[in-house]
C-alpha cells in the first residue's frame, strides 16, 4: 500500500491502478440521509474484477475480515442487500430467472436478488461477499447523517491521516508533502519491518513535532530536580530514571495538566475522524 499526504496525492495512484485494468467498472452509488460529511466510504464507489481493495467495517475480525484489512475482488455474487445503494449494477434477466427457477414452489420468504456485490478474497484467507452497509455519525441521542455504501475503497493508496491504526506488511510512503505536526511518524509507523517499507520521497523540513508536547518534555527536562543514582557494584553503568515532578511549582504542575488534557483531546479527535 502506497500513503500520501493528501487526497489527491492518494485518488490519483487509485485511479491510475484502476485504469490499468481493461474491464468495466462496476458502480455502487450511495444512498445518503442529511448532511455527510467526512465519511470513509465514498458518495461514488467504482470497483473492476481483480483490484485491490480495502475493507471499511468489521465484518468477521476473528477470521481476517477486519476494519483496514485488504485484498482482491474474485467474484460477483447477486444479492438482495438488508439495506441499498441509491445505485448499483442490477442483476440481469437470465440470472433472475434462474434464481426463480431454483426457488419456484418454495415457501420461504427470500426475497430476490436485485444486483451484484463483490465477492472479495482478503489476503488473510478470509472470502465472502460484501454488501451495502449503514455508516452513521450521531450527536448526542440523535442521529447527524447516514449513508449506505459498500463497505470498501480502492486500496492500492491511501492518506496517512485515513491510516491511522492499520499494520501495513507491505509499505510505500511519500514524505515530501506531509504537512501536519507527527504525519512522518504516523506513516513510517504503519509499517511492520524496515525490510518491507520503501521511502520514494522525502523533506527534512516537513518532519514536525507538536509544539504542546514538545514544551511539555522541555518542561519536564527543566524541571527533573533529580540526579541518577550510584550504579551498584558490577553494574554496566548509571541507571536511568523516570522524571520526578518534585521540584515543579503549582503553576508548573497545572501548565503540564493543561498540555497534558491538551494532548489526550487532540488525540480523541484524530482517532475519531480515522474511524469515520
């Protein structure tokens, strides 16, 4: 998997891949309730037999099928989704009446299938067909928006921001366009082995760290107060230890506090949006 900085960055290596595969695309159009903003699936989900893609939901996570897991398209299966899309490929006449066929004289209540889903084979092993599922934000006891949407995307390239909490085996990172204070962290950190991971571009000047926490470790750093102890008899060397916040003032210990909630804020926030 390829991460970039931003959106266009990632939707152009999409697409380009997507390109390159002569079949037609197969389009899931989504079927939205208010006002969606920021949602991880798109409004306009173009898919062909055999590209890569990522999975958007937990759907069997003790069997491979988790949230960020990837994969290939095998297959197309015809289906009669609990909930649909605004727009997907419907089902064709010989299809339909073979399913009639097969189910002529029966008595259950299966309703018939109306299009077709992808049939997707992760790399995990795990295979199935996916279908439409509801993604909603919620304010309070009330619900902000809805979309109903195939729960994958394109996964040959992503943001960093949209990888936040994935372990990616196979890595390519471009660096020279991140713009946000720990976007170079949050890249190279998806990455399970240096061996795996490929830089194709990179800027010294775009490598930032959060001002907050990095006055918070100045503070912490001018304020230890404390002085290692006397390495016991046979030992290596000095033994390290913790910052102790025993010299610090009130005023001190309430300006870390401050940075501190700061921080965990920050952090809650991004961690939401990754999982939109």
């Amino acid at each position: 998997v390829k991460l970039f900085a931003r959106n266009a960055e990632a939707d152009r290596e999409n697409h380009t891949n997507l390109r390159g595969i002569q079949l037609e695309p197969l389009v899931y159009v989504a079927a939205d309730e208010g006002a969606v903003e920021d949602c991880c699936v798109p409004t306009r989900l173009a898919l062909k037999m055999s590209c890569r893609v990522m999975l958007l939901r937990n759907l069997d996570p003790d069997n491979g099928a988790a949230n960020g897991s990837l994969g290939n398209i095998v297959g197309l299966a015809a289906a009669a989704p609990t909930h649909a899309c605004a727009e997907a490929p419907p089902i064709d006449e010989a299809d339909l009446a073979e399913w009639e066929d097969s189910h002529g004289g029966t008595e259950d209540d299966e309703p018939p299938p109306t299009a077709y889903f992808p049939i997707v084979q992760l790399d995990s092993g795990w295979e199935g067909v996916i279908l439409p599922t509801r993604f909603t934000r919620e304010v309070g006891d009330s619900e902000e928006w809805s979309r109903v949407q195939v729960p994958l995307r394109l996964g040959y390239a992503l943001t960093i921001h949209k990888a936040q909490g994935l372990t990616i085996p196979r890595l390519e990172v471009s660096l020279a366009s991140c713009f946000e204070d720990g976007h170079c962290y949050v890249a190279l950190s998806r990455g399970t082995s240096l061996a795996t991971t490929r830089i194709t571009s990179f800027d010294a000047s775009r490598v930032r760290v959060n001002q907050d926490v990095l006055s918070f470790y100045d503070t912490l750093d001018a304020a230890q107060g404390c002085e290692a102890p006397e390495p016991e008899e046979g030992a290596a060397g000095p033994v390290a230890v913790a910052p102790t916040l025993q010299a610090l003032s009130a005023q001190q210990r309430a300006d870390i506090e401050a940075k501190r909630q700061r921080a965990l804020q920050l952090r809650a926030e991004r961690s939401a949006a990754g999982n939109r």
